[in-house]
C-alpha cells in the first residue's frame, strides 16, 4: 500500500506569488494534518480535518493560509502572496483515528523556499 | 498557553549505553502521547504510543513512562547504536479525536 504522497518536493516561488501544496494521505485515514518545520526546528502544527467535522484552523499563522479537504481524501494548503519567512518544510500527516489508533504517518514534505 | 518542552541541549551517549530523552509539558492534560523519530530530509516516522493509565510502555530496546502528575514522559534507549542517531519529537493529544501537538525535538548522536 502507498503512504502519504506530497507534492510538489520542492517549490521555488517569488514573494507575493501564491503556492498550492497538495497531500495524499493513506486510504481509510480519516484525520489529515499540515505542519511547517522551518530548518532545525519543531513541528508546527497548522490545520486538522477530522472526518466530516468542521476543521481545526487554530494553528494557522494568517489569513494567507488555508486549506481544503475534498471528499475525505486529498488535501491542498494555499498560501496567498507569499512572504519570505513562509519558507519552511510543509509536512502533510494522516492517521486511521478510529479506536485509539492515532500514530501518524508522514509524507516526505514539500520544500517551499520563497525568494 | 500549552507548552511542550524538550531537552534543550543535543544529547550525545556513547554506543551501548543508555539514552534517555524527556518531554515535560504545561498548561495541557493529554490522554496520549508519543514519540517519533525524525532523519534529515525526512518526515518523523511513530514509534509509540502510551495513554494517561498506563505507568511504562515497551518495545524492543525503547521504553517510555508517562507521569500524569510531573507532567513527564521519558523515553529510554537501552544498548544504544550508531543506527539510533536521530532526532526524537514527543506528541500529545487529549483526546482520540483531537488535534496533536509535536515538542521541538531532541537530537540524539550515539558515538562509536
């Protein structure tokens, strides 16, 4: 079975553009996640879709961040007129969530480098 | 606000000792947590997991506690090895349908 794809690997884009990041996660996971991880540092968590509930935004940094879920299954971040320190590993996780089952599984990122 | 805190230095062990990793936490009552390792370049991959009535948790040469009460996890590798260096991630969640929430992360080198 495939694990969570994303694409594109690696994204070069001038400031003020917009950028999509898409992510596949694993078939039958119900929850999806985004993270930003700038160079050496933590996980910083965006956005979480659950299933058919109303996504968790609390860790979206502006309101040039945003994401969409399409049938339960792919996702996209958009990130609107991008700003230099928008640079960063997008990191796109999905899990089973159901009965306890929360490990997370990754894909292998989207570099975003904003010039 | 909620505050996950990991040891602040990197931590460097010789080969075949023990390695222990912490993961303090404040202002968050987590019902799971866990712990993932992260490569260069990679996404973190799982490790384990341990809920909040659960003292200790194993598998293979890795053990984690969770105190509840020191707001503590401590993750253990014993006969430790090269192959282990890697940076290890705590994450917590209060519950099964919650968002979780990553530590920054400890890198760990284990010296021939």
């Amino acid at each position: 079975g495939a694990g969570v794809s994303q694409s594109p690997s690696n994204k070069v884009t001038e400031k003020g553009k917009d950028v999509e990041l898409r992510c596949d996660p694993i078939s039958g996971h119900t929850a999806l996640y985004w993270y930003r991880q700038s160079l050496g540092q933590g996980l910083e968590f965006l956005i979480y879709f659950q299933g058919n509930s109303a996504p968790d935004k609390s860790g979206l940094p502006s309101d040039r961040f945003s994401a969409e879920r399409t049938g339960g299954s792919v996702s996209t971040l958009t990130i609107q007129r991008t700003q230099q320190e928008d640079s960063a590993v997008y990191l796109c996780a999905s899990s089973l969530t159901s009965g306890g089952a929360l490990e997370q599984y990754f894909g292998p990122g989207t570099r975003l480098t904003v010039t | 606000s909620q505050k996950i805190e990991q040891n602040s230095e990197a931590l460097n062990i010789q080969e075949g000792k023990t390695a222990t990793l912490t993961c303090n936490y404040t202002n968050y009552s987590p019902a799971y947590l866990q712990w993932y390792r992260q490569d260069p370049g990679r996404g973190p991959v799982f490790l384990l997991l341990i809920r909040e009535n659960e003292k200790e948790k194993r598998k293979e040469r890795l053990k984690v506690t969770f105190d509840t009460t020191l707001k503590q996890s401590l993750f253990h590798i014993t006969a430790s090895q090269p192959a282990d260096s890697a940076t290890y991630l705590c994450a917590l969640t209060k519950t099964s349908y919650d968002k979780v929430i990553f530590g920054p992360g400890t890198s760990l080198s284990v010296i021939p």
